[in-house]
C-alpha cells in the first residue's frame, strides 16, 4: 500500500513544476506589484505608446508580450459587447517601459481635483442665477466675495489637477525587475 502511494505521488510530481521568471514592481525597497507569465499587463513604452496585452514569457530582463486590445462594440442587435483584437508577440527589454498606470484607488476625484471643480463651478453658476432672479447685482459688494471663493476653489482644484499624477514612472523611485 506504501510502496503505491508513494509511485502515485511521485507520478504526480513529475507534472508540477516551480514558478517561472517574475516581473516586479518596486517603491524604493517594498514591492508593489508582481506579474508573471500568463499575467494582463498595462504599460507606456518608452515611445510614450500605450501597450497592453498578455505576458507569455519573462527572461532575464525581456518580456515577450502577446499584444491585445479589448474594444466595446456593438452586435448586430445594437448592443455593447467586448472584442478583442490581437496585434502580435513582441519582444522588448524591461528598461524599454516608461511608465505604469496608477491604481485605481489613487485616482480618486478629490485627489485630482475633479471635485472642487465641480462644486465651485455649480456654486459660482447657482449664485449668478440666484442674483439674476432675486435682481440683486451680480458683481455687488455682498456677493463678490461669495464669487471669488468660487473662482478661489475652482483654482484649487486646477492646482490639484496639475500636481496629480495617474501614472508610475520607471525611474529612481519606482524600479522594475525580474526575479528568477
């Protein structure tokens, strides 16, 4: 009985193997991400081009990527559908990619700015219309200051557009790497 469960287990043994090569995303000493073969991944070649598809291969410092695109389409029914359009292998050095999109929870719109903008523009927009209707001046001395905070939170939300950043860029801090 021994002697079969262990030619059992050593059978199936021959069909496991280790993980292969894998890509690594650093900040300063702390990874941040990881991908190996198999794995979706989304970058900015050095050509600033977007490139996006499937790792099928990690080597040294290469990577051969099966370039993909999904698109939404519509059917012949006129409804939305995903498609997928394959562009071809291609093969390039790691310090060939520029930059990496930022995750998701970093893009949020107080972060970016998105919101004072919004606020301040409906804000300055209900204000005008509130004057107009009550014939009240618009430019009168108790609402100017109502509308310069407006126009004062629309600039801080173009100052927070302009300091944000949606990507990770490959360089003294962030570092990509292959693992053996």
């Amino acid at each position: 009985m021994k002697l079969t469960v262990l030619i059992v287990f050593c059978c199936l043994s021959l069909g496991v193997s280790a993980q292969k090569d894998l890509l690594l995303l650093k900040h300063k000493a702390q990874s941040v991400q990881t991908w190996t073969s198999g794995s979706y991944i989304l970058f900015q070649f050095s050509s600033k081009q977007w490139i996006e598809g499937i790792i099928k291969s990690i080597k040294n410092d290469s990577l051969l990527i099966d370039q993909i695109q999904v698109r939404q389409v519509s059917n012949q029914f006129g409804y939305p559908t995903l498609d997928t359009v394959h562009f071809g292998l291609l093969k390039l050095h790691i310090n060939e990619v520029y930059a990496l999109p930022q995750k998701s929870f970093h893009t949020n719109m107080l972060n970016n700015g998105t919101l004072f903008e919004m606020g301040s523009a409906a804000y300055f927009f209900l204000n005008i219309v509130n004057s107009s209707v009550k014939n009240e001046a618009i430019l009168g001395p108790n609402n100017l200051p109502k509308l310069g905070i407006a126009v004062g939170g629309f600039m801080l939300g173009k100052l927070l557009q302009s300091t944000h950043k949606n990507i990770i860029q490959i360089g003294p801090k962030y570092t990509l790497s292959t693992i053996k």
